[in-house]
C-alpha cells in the first residue's frame, strides 16, 4: 500500500514542481523535488517496500523528465541503494542531514542521466557538461532547501498509513 501512497505523492510533488519552474522560475533554474521521497524510503522503508516504492518514483521521473523510459527508474532505484548504504554509515536523522542527502541525490539523478545518455546518444545529440554543472549545482542546492518541506509531508503521510506488518524480506 506505501508504495503506491508514494507513487500518487510523487505525482502530487511532481505537479508542484512543475507549477513552480512555471510560475516562479520561467525556466530560469530546475527543482528535483522526487529526490526528498527517494531519500525518506531509504531512511525509513524495508527493503522490498522501499525499493518497489523508489521504482514508483522513478517511473514518475521518467514520465515528467524528457528522457529514455526507465532511465530514471532504475536511476532512482540505484539513488535508493545508495541512500541506503549513505543511511547504514552515518547518522542522518535531522532536517540537516535528511537536506544534505536530498541534495545530493537530485545531483546523482541529474549527472547520473546525463552521463548515461552522453554514452548512449548519438555525438550530435548528446548534451554538453559546459554550463549544464553549474545548473546541476544550482538545482542540488535548491532541492537541498525545499527538502525539509518535503519531509514534512512524508512524514504526515507516513503517519496516515500508519505502520504495517513486517514482511519476510523487509
């Protein structure tokens, strides 16, 4: 049941986002705000749960970013995994680190798809690293300041689904 909760929220943040870059930015800077629910199922979901519920988000990527179907899926899924080993390591259970998480899972996802579609694309078509990092950057950061935002509705959301039976894998 989560996962499809985070599949509809991801739909919901992902029209926020869009309202956002369209109203206040104009296309003046980018937002990631799919990377705080990839960040929060890594922190807090079991394995199967939270990886069924990171591919969910992925394909919510897929279909607002003009990229490859299931470049962001299993981008978002390998995010999750590496949260996760980020999560088992160091402590991040504050506003602090949950941003500093978020942040840089946006700028895996954002370098992780332009990477993969530099090797996959023709030379014609393939996009620059010019001016791209700086507004990689520029999105990490500002994906880093609206997580906190995020985080609170992922936690009024995991308090309305309330806690489940634990499962033989998670």
């Amino acid at each position: 049941m989560k996962p499809l909760a985070y599949a509809g929220l991801a739909l919901l943040l992902a029209a926020l986002q869009a309202a956002l870059l369209r109203h206040l930015g104009g296309g003046a800077f980018s937002l990631c705000l799919l990377a705080p629910p990839l960040v929060h199922l890594a922190l807090t979901a079991g394995s199967a749960e939270g990886a069924v519920g990171a591919a969910a988000v992925g394909y919510v990527l897929d279909l607002t970013w003009a990229t490859p179907k299931g470049l962001m899926t299993s981008l978002a899924v390998a995010v999750f995994l590496g949260v996760r080993l980020v999560g088992a390591a160091v402590d991040v259970r504050g506003r602090r680190g949950f941003a500093l998480l978020s942040a840089a899972a946006a700028l895996g996802l954002s370098l992780g798809a332009v990477a993969l579609q530099r090797v996959a694309a023709p030379p014609e078509a393939q996009p620059a690293w010019g001016a791209l990092g700086a507004r990689l950057a520029v999105e990490a950061l500002l994906t880093g300041l609206a997580a906190p935002l995020v985080q609170l509705a992922l936690r009024r959301l995991d308090g309305l689904l309330g806690a489940e039976a634990p499962d033989l894998i998670g």
